[in-house]
C-alpha cells in the first residue's frame, strides 16, 4: 500500500470519527435555541385556555416537563436511537414520515438547481477567461457579484410576476396541479417518475412547476462557481506546462480542454460540500417564495407553529445530509488530485 493511499485511508477514517461529533454539536445547538426562544410550544398547540392538567400531560409525553438537562438526556436519547418524535401540528405523524413525504420534493428542486448552477457557472466563468481585460471579463465579473448578492426571495417574486403573472407561461405556487394525478411514486421525485412510467405528458408538466424555483435558486448560486473557475482558469492559462504545450504546437481547444479546464475545476469540486450546504439554506427561502411543497417549507412552518420535533428532527437529517456530502467531496476531491497531501 503506498504511503498516499495511508494518508487518505487516515484522513478518510479520521473524518467518518469526526462526524458524530459535528452532529451532536448541532444537534445541540438546535436544542437550545428552540428552548431559547420566547413562547411555549404546548400552548402553541393547545391554546392558553386549555386546562392546566392538559397541558402537564402534553408537556410530559414531549419530554418537556423536567430541567434542561433532563429534557436534553431525553432528546439526545431519542436521537441515538434514530427516534425523531411525533409531529405537534401534524396530528399522530412522525417526523420520519414527515421527511419521507417532503423530502423528495426538496431533493428534485436541489438536484436540478445544482445543475443549473454548475453548467452557467462554469459556462460564464470559461468565458471570461479565455477573453481577459475584455467586455467579456467584466462581464463575468459583474455576473458573479450581483448574483451573488441577489436576495433569493427578490428573485423569485421578479420571476414569479414576469413569467407567471404577465406573460403567463409557466405556472407557480405548487409542485404539480391539482387537476391532475402525479406519477407513480418510485423515488419521489416527480420527473424521474414520469420518466419511469413512459409519460411524457406528466413529465413536461412537473417540468414547467420546476422552471422558476430551479433557476431563481440556482443562477443565485452560480455566481459562487464562475468566481472560482474565473480566476482558476486565468492562472492555470498563464502556468509555465500551458506555455509549454502552445510551443509544441498543441491547438487551443486542445490545452483548453485537456490540460487548463481539468485543473481549473479541481477547485469546484472542494466547495460543492459547502455548496450544498448553501443550497439547502436557500431552498428553504425558494419553497417558501414559490409555495413548493418541500421539506425546508415544511420546516419553516414547524418553526412558526414551534414544534419542537419536527424542527429538531429536520435540522438533524438536514445536517446529517450536509456531513455526508462534504465527506465524500473530500474524498472525491483527493482522489482527482494528487498534489493533496494529509
């Protein structure tokens, strides 16, 4: 075994070791904030009038009627033992069942999001390379600084009235229309099962409810990508072996693509953890925005209605999601380039 693959095989297992540790950090910070804030979660369900003997009794069957450190020993508990609790508005769900429905909603709209981002990151970015100290470079500079800080919500509405409410092309406000029965669910995700079933007809209709949501989310995210590949590729076409491939007469479109664009976007690869990251902070403004009948909506409203399960059990699985994606990024991203070191 060589001594790279040690190291790797060392970090590898030295981040798996580090992952429950990031999760209970979180999962603690999610404990303490929710009980943080000014309100109570049983009156929230029952009403201020509701007997006291009511509420103890509620109070107790959530695991709220100890101190904190009992109530945390209870939550953390319930965590070990993959329990995430029953929902407080939804009534006898679970949270499981809850991130069963919504999560594949959340999943189609960041999958195609991501996507989004990544062709017209890089498409912009490769363009204002090969074309510095032009219109094009400052025109790909310019694109990734207002994307960047475009506000997702403004984004959204503006798509939403231009799109939907003066030109009427493409609709909003849910994920597929009532008027119809969506595809036999096999992933979840609406295209892929439309697909799967040989229905063309449902697959342009979940196509259409995805348009707006997937391009506010993801042009806002793209900007993150053309920044990267910008200025990676402006520095890897001014590197010493490019100089030397164009004196041994190798084409432009040859360097470009074998050589510069490979390097160049080793460093997309490092922050497409961090990305995704970013990218589940978003959906929750974009289901909102767009009404989408996802998971981060969902939790959204479990925070207005403060139900402590749901809220917690969400922020987990969503944390949970994050760490695993940014694990095998890693690993990913040091087995495309060798010149990493542990």
């Amino acid at each position: 075994m060589s001594n790279r693959l040690k190291a790797l095989l060392y970090y590898i297992t030295a981040r798996l070791l580090l992952a429950p540790l990031m999760l209970w950090v979180i999962a603690s910070l999610v404990f303490v904030l929710m009980r943080a804030t000014p309100g109570d979660p049983v009156d929230a369900v029952l009403g201020t009038r509701a007997p006291a003997e009511v509420k103890i009794a509620l109070r107790t069957q959530l695991g709220l009627s100890g101190s904190w450190a009992e109530q945390y020993f209870h939550y953390m508990n319930d965590l070990f033992h993959l329990h995430l609790g029953t929902s407080l508005s939804s009534k006898g769900q679970t949270v499981w069942q809850i991130i069963k429905s919504f999560f594949p909603a959340t999943a189609e709209l960041a999958i195609y999001s991501m996507a989004i981002a990544l062709a017209v990151g890089i498409t912009v970015g490769v363009v204002a390379a090969l074309r510095p100290n032009t219109v094009w470079d400052v025109g790909g500079r310019l694109f990734g600084i207002i994307t960047y800080s475009l506000p997702l919500f403004w984004i959204g509405m503006l798509l939403q009235l231009i799109f939907s409410v003066q030109l009427g092309w493409l609709p909003i406000g849910t994920r597929f229309p009532a008027t119809l029965n969506p595809p036999t669910q096999i992933t979840g995700l609406y295209t892929l099962d439309a697909l799967f079933a040989g229905d063309s007809q449902l697959f342009f209709t979940s196509l259409q409810y995805l348009v707006l949501p997937v391009l506010s989310l993801g042009i806002v995210i793209s900007g993150i990508f053309e920044r990267i590949v910008r200025v990676n590729l402006k520095q890897t076409l001014q590197s010493d072996y490019v100089e030397a491939a164009k004196a041994r007469g190798i084409t432009s479109s040859s360097i470009l693509f074998n050589h510069a664009l490979k390097n160049a976007l080793i460093p997309v690869i490092t922050i497409l953890g961090l990305t995704f990251a970013a990218l589940l902070g978003g959906a929750v403004l974009t289901e909102v925005t767009f009404s989408w009948p996802g998971l981060a909506n969902r939790l959204f409203e479990a925070i207005v209605a403060r139900d402590y399960p749901v809220v917690q059990g969400v922020v987990v699985f969503f944390a949970l999601i994050v760490v695993i994606i940014s694990i095998l990024v890693d690993i990913l991203n040091a087995w495309v380039d060798p010149r990493i070191r542990y």
